[in-house]
C-alpha cells in the first residue's frame, strides 16, 4: 500500500520543482535525482519508480534483477507527467533472471543475456520498444528463456533461438527472427519487410491479425489458426510443413482497422486498431472474442499505462492564497 500512495506525490513534486525524483523500493523508499545513482543503488529484486522523462543510463550495461515501472509512453494518458522514455540502447546480461518492465518506452535497442549465462523469465508488459529486442546473446543452441512480451509495441524481434516465449496482445511493427516452440496469441503484426519470419520453427500462432505483408523463410512445422490475414495464407495448406484452421484471408488492409493515418505498417498513436466495424475478425478468435489485441476477457487497454495510480493532469495555482498554493491532482488506476 505505501508504494501506491507515495508514488504519484512523487511524481506532483516532479511536475512542481522540475527535478526527475526516481523511486527505488524494496519495503521502504529511497529518493533519487539521478537515475544511475538509483541503479547503483538498488539491490537485486528492488523495484525502481521512472517519472516521465527522457533519461540517458550508464553505464548501459546492467547485471541484476530489477523491476522497472514507468508512468507509461501514449501521449493521452502522460501529458500530466510526460512519457517515460529511456534513451539509452541498454544490455541486460545473464544476472538480471526475473526482471519486469512496464510503462516505459525504450527509443532504442534492448539486449538481454550474456555469452553462456540466458537472462531467463522476463517480461515486459506495457512497453514500447522503437528498435530491435534482442531476447539472447547468442544462437549457439536453443534455451527455453521463458520470455514473456504482453500489451506492448514492437519492432523487430530476435530470439537467437530462444524457445517457449509468449507473445501477446502486442503490435509488432518488424520481422520474427530465430523463434522456436513459442507462442503468438492475439497479436497484431505490421509489417513491410520481404519476411515477416524468419527461421521460426515449431511456434503456434493463433488470433492474430496479419494485416500487411507476411512473407517466410527457413520456417517450418508452425500451426497458424483463427488468424486474420488482408491477403492469401503465407503457406500452401497442401505442400508445407505448417498446418493451422479457422483462418480467415482475403479480407484487405483497408478492411481491418478502425482508423489508419498514413499505413499499416507504421505505428501512430493516432492510430484505432480496433477492428472496422463489419471486419470479419469481430467475434472470430478462438475464445470468441475478437481477433487482435483488443480480444481475450483482459484485451490491450487503452494507453498501455502500468498498474498503480497514475496522474493524469494536475492543476497548480500560480500564487499562494492564504498561505497556501492551490494544487488539483487527477489520479486514474488501471483495473489491472
């Protein structure tokens, strides 16, 4: 209870004095300006609180778990606080087992791992990641990591052979590279490359939307089913290793999402990709909700924001009264 009540007068002290104040807890709290000195400080396991911002890490590699929380990256849900960006291309090695990340947009490239010791269990919930996600360090052999990325943008993935990931209600805008026995459940993916695979074996993909180009190479043996795809199936049903059912194709980019400005393939936060109101994918995934992140009992929500208080707009006076200085705060929480 105490981190959720502290955090976002953390985050109006922010707002007022226009210092970052960076939150590390595990049971009590300590308060940092800077956010390498957070880091050097935390020990394994603690909790570290981002406030919107754009901050720059070194050194850019880290070796321990950590749990990482921003105050979440659409421009709709942060114009109190601003999105959380951290700037810096960052390498997590084979030390940080267990770490979560949520409410944080990377801008640039993310690494996990290091040569002969897999960064295992990590998840990723409600991030945005703008460059490539690299999941191992190297693709020697194939190491169930146990990966998990839900509710979150993407770019290209590269697994390195990583197997028994989870990826859902997530909207990948690059390729699959090296996934093996993982599974792709509600997802949306575009796409403009040539291969939107690409030595992927073995995986399930099921209520996704395939919504621009979908092309493969040296991939084998997947099951592809109550997908929705704006063109043919990637596979011949009689002649290739995949199989799959309830698939719906043919349906057309134009016909997919709500509202696109420019195209599919790229991402805006302008953007509705709920599904058109008449696309066949309504009501047609396996669990007979909509194909796509917006499907399942517990769909993408709106804003991708994490999961404790959160401030969406605050009001300060601009002169003391009586003694005292006017401030209006609007908290918002998401129901999970």
């Amino acid at each position: 209870m105490k981190k959720l009540i502290l955090l976002p007068f953390i985050f109006v002290a922010t707002l007022i004095y226009a210092q970052p104040r960076i939150v590390v807890q595990n049971g009590s709290a300590s308060v940092y300006t800077n956010i390498n000195d957070a880091i050097l400080a935390a020990n394994s396991g603690d909790t570290i609180y981002l406030p919107g911002g754009g901050f720059n890490i070194s050194p850019v590699t880290i070796d321990k778990t950590l749990h990482w929380v921003g105050v979440g990256h659409y421009p709709d849900s942060t114009s109190a606080t601003k999105a959380t960006r951290i700037i810096t291309s960052l390498v997590f090695t084979g030390n940080c087992d267990n770490s979560t990340f949520e409410g944080i947009y990377f801008t640039n490239s993310l690494s996990f791992g290091s040569s002969g010791n897999d960064a295992m269990n990590i998840s990723i919930k409600r991030c945005r990641v703008g460059s490539t996600l690299n999941l191992r360090a190297s693709s020697s052999d194939t190491v169930a990591t146990n990966f998990v990325i839900s509710e979150s943008v993407m770019s290209t993935l590269n697994a390195y052979n990583a197997s028994n990931c989870l990826i859902e209600k997530s909207m990948l805008f690059g390729g699959l590279n090296n996934f093996h026995q993982s599974f792709f459940d509600h997802n949306n993916f575009n796409y403009s490359g040539s291969y939107l695979l690409t030595y992927v074996n073995g995986c399930l993909f099921k209520n996704n939307i395939f919504s621009y180009y979908y092309g493969m190479r040296y991939t084998e043996s997947c099951e592809f089913s109550y997908n929705l795809y704006s063109g043919a199936l990637p596979y011949n049903p009689e002649t290739s290793t995949h199989t799959g059912t309830n698939n719906i194709t043919d349906v057309g980019g134009d016909n997919i999402y709500t509202t696109i400005t420019g195209t599919n393939y790229s991402f805006s936060y302008d953007n509705d990709y709920k599904l058109k109101t008449g696309c066949p994918g309504i009501g047609a995934a396996e669990d007979g909700t909509d194909i796509g992140v917006y499907g399942t009992l517990l769909p993408y929500k709106e804003g991708a924001v994490p999961y404790y208080p959160h401030i969406r707009s605050v009001s300060v006076d601009s002169e003391a009264s009586g003694g005292q200085l006017g401030v209006q705060i609007t908290v918002a929480a998401q129901e999970r």
